[in-house]
C-alpha cells in the first residue's frame, strides 16, 4: 500500500510540471498586457519599457518560462506584477480558507446526500420517496450562485441572522457551504438512490432474504457496501466540482481564498497569481484523487487485492496451488 | 396469371419493407424508440414543450413584447413587478421579462452548442484510443489526465480568459473544457464492446472490420453515451451561466441570463426582484433539459429508471 501512494505521488510530479508548462504557455496567448494594465493608459513608451524589463517581460519565452519552473521547484511562484508581493505568501494564507470550505461542503454532501439516497431507495415510490426526488431535482437544476444569492436575500438580507460577506467566525461559513454544496447534495442523494435500488434488486440480495437474514442486516452489511463502489468514484469528482465551485462562492460572499484571488488575477493579468492558483489547485484536487482511489480499495476488497503488488499476489496463487 | 404473380410478388416485398421498418422503430436505442419513450412520459413531454416554447418566444420577443429588451426607460429605473411591467425593471429601467424572453436563446442555445462539440472532441478522441489502444491509448489517456488535474468550470475560466468574452467563445471555452469526460466514457464504453463475445463471434465467420466497427462496436457502444450527452446539456447550461455570471462569458449589454444576474447582484439589498427572476428561468430551463434527460436515459438504459 505503501509503496503504491508512493508511486502515485511520483506520478504526480511530472503532471503537475506539465501543468505549470501548459498554464504559462495559455497565459502567454491571453489578450491585453499586463504592464499596460498596471501603468494605466497614461504612461509613455519609456515607462512601459521599464516597467517590462523590471518585471523581466523583456526575458526570451523559453527563459522566462525556465526560471519559472525553476522557481517553482523551490515553491517560489514569483511576484505579482500589481502588487510586487510573493504570490507563494498570499496563497499560503488564503489556500486554508478555500480548502477548508471545499472539504465542509464534501463533508455535509456525504452526510446528508448519502443517507437520503438510502432512505429514498428504501421506500422507492412511497411518497417521502417523490418528495425527496423532487426537491433534489430542483436543487440539481439551480445554478449555485443563484442558489447563494437567494439565501443572502432570505438569510441576511431578510431576516439578518447571518453575515452576507468576508470571513470570521463559524457564521461566516453557514451561507457559503450551503450555497455550494446543496446542489452536489442532491446530486449523491440521487445517484445513491439509484445505485441503492440497482443493487437492492440484485440476486445476491434475494438471496440474502431467502436465507431468513433481517431487513436490517440486509441493507447495512450486503446492499450498501456493493452499492457504495460507484458513489465514491462520483464524490472524487464531486470534490472537483466543489472546488470549483468555491471560486464562485469567494465571488459571491468575497471570501479571500484561492478562486476570488485567481479571478482578480485574471481581471488585472496578473499572470504569477494565475499560475500559482491553477498550480494548487491542480495538486489539491490530484491529491483528493489519490484519496478517493485509496477509500475505493477500502471498500471493495477486490480492489484492494490489486494493489497489494504483483510480488504479493503471485506468492498467494502459489500458496493456493 | 403473368399479372397475378407480379402482384403477389409485389405484396410480399411490401409486408417484407413493413416487417423491417417495424423491427427498426422498435429496435432498443434507436431514435423512434426514444421519441416512442419520451412520448409517453408526461414530464418530460411537458419539458419538451416548455423548451420549445421558450426558444420560440425567445425569437418572437421583438415582435410580440410591448417593451424592446433595450429600450432604456429612467422613469421606470428599478420598477417592481406590476401591470405594464409584469416582472419589473433594471437598474436603467429595461423591461425584465423583455430582456428574459429575448436572452433565451443565448442561454439555451449554449448548453446545447458546447454539449455538441464537448462529444464531437470526445467520442473521436475516445473511439481512437479505445480502439488501437497501445501507445495511442497511453498517450491520449495521459492527455486527458493532465486537462482533468483541475475541475471543468476552472478549465473553462481559463479558456474563456484566452480566448476573450463573447457567445461563440463561451460556447468554445466550454465545449473543450467538457471533452475529456466524454472521451473517458467512449474508450471505456467501446473496450467493454471490444472484449465482448459477439465481437470475437463477428470475428469468426469473418467479418470485416469496417463491419464490426460499423454494425457491432459501435451500435452497442453509442447508448451511454447519448445518455451522457442527453443529461450533459444541463450541466453546460448552468456552467454557461456561471461563466456569465463571473464575468468571463457573454458580456452586460446582452441579456443573458447569467450575465443579467451578475449585474443584478449588485442591488439585491434593495432591489431582489432583478436578482430573482432570471435565476427562476436558469432553473426552469435546466429542470426541463434534466427531466428530458432523465427520459432518454430511461428509454436507452432501463436498469437506471427511477
């Protein structure tokens, strides 16, 4: 097992190596010019070559882009071009705040969207059943920003009880994941329904209730862990989608984190920002992936047997022969 | 009895076309059987019809709305809901429901538009690494790892940066950013086929292999991934409209309806009924495009039907 993240995280370097080169070459073709940005139209042709050349703009591209990676293996990400400070301090500061909200809206999808799924597969038809799928429904049809302005409209605009925008304590949190992660919410409870009835309906479960096991033994011990499978590969994406979805959230409640960081770059074309977010991203969610790989092989004991090496597993073909 | 037989001969050749028509439209998958499925759920009947509906307003608005989507009017700057405007005015006292009914057609049209090159990127790419597999696949598949490192509205952010607002852009931006999902669903779907036995059976009495790919691979392969496109469609839509929301996609002068949202944003304090009502028609239009969707899934894939 070991041995296996290992080789995983060391997968990892060259794709994320590629990324930094990818992401510096489509920075490269972005319209509009950074210096002429930060020197407003005013400047005259001699302020803009200095300002080039004390940003090093004036670099050859396979030099600028060589320093670049460089730097990054020392996990410097360079200046900001508006601001003059070190893009790896800020995202140092704002990154926690971004994962600490992707990671509570997984959290409170799996916690609510996973037993809803269950119960709705249990009484499939019955009326709290299609009272749940049509909530779920609309959920998923939102657009989640929407979704985030409607509860600042009822929550704080209304009725005041919590704070519309920026950061602090607990409250500050409420409206953001909910705007987030409602619509991933209803996403996992449907799939978990469906994936609870195709398994439900399965011999082996017809099986289990013709050998006389309880109701209950049934659904914990035989139905979910075979129908779990699918719903964890869905949640590594889900992940995804959350943090994603947290660049907008930080737009909506002006959350100082990774997205909101990343969009303001992209606004003034401030490309070391661009990069550096793209780059943490990027690793975050890889790591997310190998976590949900590693679940997956918790879960489903076949799996597990994969990754226990070639070595281990050719021994124990010998041993049963 | 020349003519007797002639007539015979042409009766039985026309029960033989009936006979293969009939096997066609009721063949599992085929577009009949979908049309057949969709028709006798009411849901998703009445979705499609909101759809069409919408889309066909949308392009009648100019002539059949009182109030033009642009026309600025500062005597009503921020009108609530009322009679001559029934869903009120912006923030320059254009009618909502003008602008809303007019903007449609960017909204819904984008869904469909990147969802359509998203799978054009996607089965090719899929369909060529899944069936020469070897170093093609590897290479194709490492590809795709790299794009799927970072979530697609991120991935979509950032094209749309390259490329530049506007509504064929966002279309672009979008339909790249959606590809590798489905080029995954493609090489998995046509290994599956490929391994399959009535493949190895075509194989053995010898079929060519244009044939199998044509008559057997890809018959067999295709139906999820018209189920994926199917409830795509939704999901590029909302992504549109968060792209417009942000600032990246079709830009303020054009009512999309994100974009009108992003604008609305700033007077929901005082003003929440410009916030409101675009919102309801995103989650109308994706709720119609998701309970067609959910139709199509069930027609093609009865194991799924909820």
């Amino acid at each position: 097992m070991g041995r296996y993240i290992l080789k995983r995280l060391i997968q990892m370097i060259p794709i994320l190596l590629i990324v930094a080169i990818l992401i510096f070459l489509l920075m490269s073709f972005v319209p509009g010019d950074p210096v002429q940005i930060i020197l407003g139209d005013q400047a005259t042709e001699m302020q803009i070559e200095e300002a080039r050349h004390n940003l090093g703009l004036d670099k050859p591209f396979v030099q600028r882009l060589v320093d670049y990676l460089v730097g990054i293996l020392h996990l410097d990400f360079g200046k900001s071009y508006l601001l003059g400070t070190p893009v790896s301090q800020e995202l140092l500061t704002r990154f926690p705040r971004t994962l600490l909200i992707a990671l509570l809206c997984i959290v409170f999808t799996v916690i609510f969207g996973i037993p809803i799924g269950i119960r709705c597969a249990l009484r499939a038809d019955k009326l709290e059943d299609r009272v749940w799928m049509f909530v779920t429904l609309l959920l998923s049809s939102m657009p989640g920003f929407w979704l985030a302005l409607m509860l600042v409209l009822l929550f704080s605009v209304r009725l005041g009880w919590l704070p519309s925008n920026g950061i602090g304590g607990w409250k500050y949190f409420v409206l953001p994941v909910f705007a987030n992660s409602l619509g991933s919410l209803a996403g996992i409870a449907r799939q978990t329904r469906a994936s609870m009835l195709e398994v439900i309906r399965s011999d082996f479960v017809t099986t289990a209730r013709s050998k006389g096991l309880s109701e209950r033994d049934i659904t914990w011990k035989h139905a979910l862990p075979n129908a779990m499978i699918p719903i964890i590969t869905i949640l590594g994406a889900r992940f995804g989608m959350l943090l994603g979805g947290t660049t907008i959230t930080e737009s909506v409640f002006s959350i100082p984190g990774i997205g909101l960081y990343m969009i303001n770059g992209i606004n003034n074309r401030d490309y070391p920002i661009v990069q550096g977010c793209v780059i943490y991203i990027a690793f975050t969610f890889s790591i997310m992936m190998l976590i949900t790989d590693l679940i997956y092989a918790f879960v489903d004991p076949r799996i597990k047997a994969q990754y226990a090496g070639p070595a281990k597993a050719k021994k124990k073909a010998e041993a049963t022969a | 009895m020349a003519k007797d037989k002639v007539k015979n001969e042409a009766v039985t050749e026309s029960t033989e076309i009936d006979y293969a028509a009939k096997a066609k439209r009721n063949k599992p998958g085929s577009l009949p059987y979908i049309w057949r499925h969709i028709r006798q759920n009411p849901l998703a009947m009445g979705s499609l019809v909101i759809i069409i509906a919408l889309f066909i307003l949308s392009f009648l608005s100019p002539y059949i709305m009182k109030y033009s989507f642009s026309k600025i009017s500062m005597r009503d700057q921020y009108a609530l809901p009322n009679s001559e405007h029934l869903l009120g005015c912006d923030e320059v006292g254009r009618d909502i429901l003008s602008r809303i009914l007019y903007g449609a057609k960017y909204t819904m049209s984008i869904g469909f538009a990147s969802t359509a090159i998203s799978a054009a990127i996607g089965i090719v790419l899929g369909a060529v690494a899944g069936y020469f597999g070897g170093w093609v696949d590897g290479l194709i598949m490492r590809f795709l790892d790299i794009f799927q490192s970072f979530p697609g509205i991120l991935l979509a952010i950032l094209i749309s940066t390259v490329l530049g607002p506007g509504f064929e852009k966002v279309i672009l931006a979008l339909g790249v950013s959606g590809a590798p999902g489905y080029a995954r669903m493609m090489r998995a779907s046509i290994l599956t086929v490929r391994g399959s036995e009535y493949i190895e059976a075509a194989q053995s009495i010898n079929c060519s292999t244009a044939r199998i790919i044509r008559k057997h691979i890809i018959p067999n392969a295709i139906s999820p991934l018209i189920i994926q496109i199917a409830q795509g469609i939704a999901a590029a839509g909302l992504m549109a409209s968060a792209l417009s929301f942000l600032g990246f996609g079709v830009q303020a002068p054009t009512p999309e309806w994100g974009s009108m949202l992003s604008s609305a944003r700033n007077f929901i304090r005082d003003y929440p009924h410009m916030c409101i009502f675009p919102g309801i028609f995103i989650m109308i239009t994706v709720l119609a495009y998701n309970l067609v969707g959910d139709a199509i899934r069930d027609a093609l894939d009865p194991r799924l039907r909820d």
